[in-house]
C-alpha cells in the first residue's frame, strides 16, 4: 500500500483529490494539510510514499516547502498538482528534483500521473510540455555527441532507460551509461537536472 500526503489551500481540492487516491485499491491518504507548514510538518512525521501539493500558497509556497523537505529529505516524491501554468514555478520545481507537475482541471490524468511517479517517471501534462517543450526539432547542444544529444532529448521528455533503449535500439545498460556519462560531462547530479538543463538549452 502507497501511502499519500496531500497539501492544499482549497479545502474541497484536498476533499477532491483524497476522494480520488482513495478509491485506488494499493493507495492511501495518511494526511492532508493546507499549507507549505503543513506539507513540511507532515512529511516529517509520516514519510509518505508521495506528496500530492499545490503550487501556490500563502505565507509559504509549495516550492518553498518543497525545497525544505528536499533538503533534508533527498529521497522525497513530490508530485505538484495546480491550476497555474507558469514556466517559472516548472523549472522551479525540476531544478529541486521534484517529480511532476499537473494541472488540477486535468482530473482523469492525477491516478497515471501518481503511478507513473510511483514507477521512477518524471510526469508533465500536456499543456505544460507544450509550454517549456514546443513542438519542433530536437535542441542539439553542440558539445555533446549526436548520440549524447537523442539520449539527453529522450530523458527531458521523461522517458525511462528501457523505453529510450528500445528508440535508439541500444541496451538498457548502454544507456544507463549514456546518462550516467551525460551527468558527469554536465556536472549534474540526476535525470532531472538533465532535463532543466535540456529545457534551458531550447532555442
């Protein structure tokens, strides 16, 4: 059983979405809460599986919270769920390690967007990847290998070491070293800071 901590300042989203986790037979609301204190204080006593948390919230915001509990706690998922489609709060909360982040009208995709954290993806709707990621030709990065750059492109759309392998036809391991190789060559410390920094290479 998967166990979910869900933080936001609108106290029938929190009903919303508990209602939703819940009807999930291998998930579980522990703890639900109305602030970025909150997300903090609950993640420290119950360690959740994930943190389903809004984006925006007063005094303090989500990111805010979420770079206190990142902190401390390296291992930490944390899903953002908001109605603001902002570039700024999304490369905010790659550049943290955050896992995801999905708009709340997007109510069918918050269960697939819980597994697919669960399963180790980094999880965008797609509004937002049309946002940070339009449509058009891959970035080359002209220091990188051709290789390096479809492997790079591959991880900043979320894709995972055997779904790139089978793309480019290469071994999982091949491509586990390609990522590790990209990580070290950019002095990055994961597939996230990969992918903020692809992001930030766009044309």
């Amino acid at each position: 059983m998967k166990e979910l901590v869900i933080i936001d300042d609108d106290y029938l989203v929190v009903q919303a979405l508990e209602t939703i986790v819940n009807s999930k037979e291998n998930l579980t609301v522990v703890a639900t809460g109305h602030s970025g204190q909150d997300a903090i204080d609950l993640y420290q006593k119950h360690q959740p599986d994930l943190l389903l948390m809004d984006i925006r919230m007063e005094p303090m915001s989500g990111i805010e919270a979420a770079a206190d509990i990142l902190e401390e706690h390296k291992e930490a998922k944390i899903l953002f769920i908001t109605t603001f489609q902002d570039d700024d709060y999304i490369t905010k909360a790659m550049a943290l390690g955050c896992r995801g982040y999905i708009l709340k009208q997007n109510i069918k995709g918050i269960l697939p967007a819980i597994e697919a954290v669960e399963n180790g993806h980094l999880v965008f709707d797609s509004q937002i990847i049309q946002s940070i990621h339009p449509k058009k030709e891959a970035q080359v990065i002209e220091h990188l290998t051709e290789r390096e750059n479809q492997v790079l492109h591959l991880v900043a759309d979320g894709l995972n070491n055997k779904e790139i392998a089978d793309i480019l036809f290469l071994s999982e391991g091949t491509v586990r070293n390609y990522v590790s190789a990209l990580m070290d060559k950019l002095g990055l410390r994961d597939r996230t800071q990969l992918a903020v920094y692809y992001y930030k290479h766009q044309s």
